[in-house]
C-alpha cells in the first residue's frame, strides 16, 4: 500500500516538474505611422470613425497571425504588391470615337488602386466580421487569389488586350 502511494507521489512529481511551454504572445504591427497602414485605416473608415477603422485592422493583423501567418506586415505588404496593375485603359476620344488606351498606371494610383480593390472585395463578402473577411482577402492577395488579384488580373488583360491603340496615346 505505500508502495503505490509512494509511486503515485513519485509519478505526480514528475509531472509538476515539466517545464511550462512558452508560448510566444503575438506583438501586433499595427502602426498609424506607417504611411500604408494610415491609407488603409483611412479608407476603411467610414462616418468618420477612425477608432473603429483602427481597431478593424488590428483585429485583421491579430486574426491573420491565428491562421498561421508568421510575419504579418510582410503578408499585408506582399498583399499589396502582388495587386498593384502596372498598365491601365484611359478613354481617350480622337475624331468622333473613342478608344480604350493602354496607360501607365501613375504612383497615386498604384497605392489607391490596390486599397479599394481589397477592400471591396472584403465588403462583398458576408456572414463574418469585418476584420475577418479582410484577413481572408489580404491572404487571398498575398497568395496570388481572390478578388483583388482577379481585378488586376482582368485590367491588365483589358490592357493588354487594347495594346494596338498605343500609338494615339501621344494625341
């Protein structure tokens, strides 16, 4: 009999000498000096409620490290790389018609173009919080999918597609 109890001490010592395992707490990026995290904060907002459009993308950056996500300002980053166009149509009207003109797309509209795009496709989607369905379309970008990349996709190939109008570019 006191050999099992002297077991069993000896058993439970050994478990409550296990080292506790460190789990590493996740530091959130966010940063309103940051000039993309400011523009997306911004363009998040609406009525005015910047608190509320702040607190969004935390929650996105916080819910992107839970689905695995190692480096989250480098997800958010390539995000944005990967959905920057770099030709874009103008309509440009030349002797009664107009055509569709292939166009270098300006700095500006490399930083606005990839903000909405991402955000609308976060805003289409329903049935999850906000934060949610951002962290879903901002690792959609950054793997190449979803709606985003789709809308680079179709306008670079609508460029494309115009190139042979090129040359009324000058006019």
């Amino acid at each position: 009999m006191t050999d099992t109890k002297a077991a069993a001490t000896e058993v439970a010592s050994k478990n409550s000498e296990k080292p506790a395992k460190k789990t590493k707490k996740f530091v959130n990026p966010f940063n309103m000096k940051d000039p993309m995290q400011e523009k997306f904060v911004k363009c998040i907002m609406k009525n005015g409620k910047k608190t509320v459009a702040q607190k969004i993308l935390k929650d996105c950056f916080e819910e992107m490290h839970r689905r695995g996500q190692k480096d989250v300002l480098k997800t958010f980053e390539t995000a944005f790389s990967n959905v920057v166009p770099s030709m874009e149509v103008k309509p440009k009207r030349i002797g009664g018609s107009v055509y569709q003109i292939p166009m270098e797309v300006t700095p500006k509209r490399r930083v606005s173009l990839p903000i909405r795009w991402i955000l609308k496709g976060a805003r289409n989607k329903k049935g999850q919080p906000m934060y949610k369905r951002l962290a879903s379309e901002l690792i959609d970008a950054a793997n190449e999918t979803g709606f985003a990349f789709g809308k680079k996709e179709e306008v670079q190939r609508v460029a494309q597609a115009n190139k042979a109008f090129a040359h009324l570019a000058r006019y």
